[in-house]
C-alpha cells in the first residue's frame, strides 16, 4: 500500500515512478547532419519492503545517491513527484544563468503546478516523467537555453511565456 495525493491505494510493484531529466546540448546555427549531446538524470521512487527509497542514477546505471525517505503509508509518493517536477520547473532560471545563457523560452511554473497535481492525481502508478531542456551553443559566446517539453505519462504539459532577452 502506498499514499497518493492523501488516499492510500493498493499497489503490487516496486516502481512508483520514474522522472527522467534530459538536457540536450547542441550548436547552433543547426548543422545537417551533427547529433546532439544529451545529458540525462533519472530519479525512481521504489517500493524496498515497507521503506520508499529515492535513487538518482544515469539510465546506463550509474548510481549518483540512493536514500530511504520513509514508509510507504506516510510519504505521499504523488504530492513528491509534483513537487520534485515544481522544483526543476522554478530553478530553471538559474540553470540559463549558469551556462551565461539568454533564455529562449520557458514554461510558467505559476501556470503550471495546478495542471501537473491534476493530471498526476489521476494516474495509478507506475508513472513516467520527463522534462526536455536544451542549450544551444552560440558562436558569438551567447547561450540560447530553452525548457521544451514536459509531460507525466504522455500528457504533455507545456505553458510557454513569451521569450526575453
């Protein structure tokens, strides 16, 4: 049994969800041809006996920190997907500044955590999520970093503002 969004359900598996992070890092002007690099994050809350444990690793597998973060009645598994996804969505800003970046366009957070809690709340798990950000590598040393697309089980959750400069 695990707790979702305050109700506990029952659930036969060990993987509630996996999010997967991904920044795509390209040159720009695009040329035909050239293969992007990709960098990629994955976060899996499992269920280990009774104890929720949160592993960061690479999908090759390579494993960055594990640590149980309690029991499967209190935790609410889906409230922390949310909130792990609202914290990605609000630090993006300083993501752009660290690559001394302009920033192309973005998804309003504001806009955006009402729709995520809904559409998650509804979904039994195993979820999948993911975030696609890419940094395109300018010639004349500015950055171009744009959020593209976020989604939870293939419902796509996209409200972009307009860019800035």
């Amino acid at each position: 049994m695990i707790k979702w969004f305050g109700h506990k359900i029952y659930f036969h598996e060990n993987l509630i969800w996996n999010y997967i992070y991904s920044l795509r890092i390209r040159e720009y002007p695009i040329e035909r041809g050239s293969l992007p690099i990709y960098f990629r994050l994955e976060h899996r809350l499992i269920v280990d006996d009774n104890d929720l444990v949160l592993e960061v690793r690479s999908p090759e597998g390579f494993i960055f920190d594990i640590k149980k973060i309690g029991y499967s009645d209190n935790v609410d598994s889906g409230r922390l997907l949310t909130d792990l996804l609202y914290i990605y969505l609000r630090s993006y800003e300083e993501r752009a500044r660290s690559y001394e970046s302009e920033i192309y366009e973005y998804i309003d957070h504001t806009l955006i955590y009402d729709k995520l809690c809904s559409i998650t709340k509804n979904l039994r798990p195993p979820v999948v999520a993911g975030l696609l950000e890419t940094i395109y590598i300018t010639e004349t040393g500015r950055n171009i970093y744009a959020q593209l697309t976020l989604h939870v089980n293939w419902n796509y959750i996209i409200d972009y503002k307009s860019s800035y400069k």
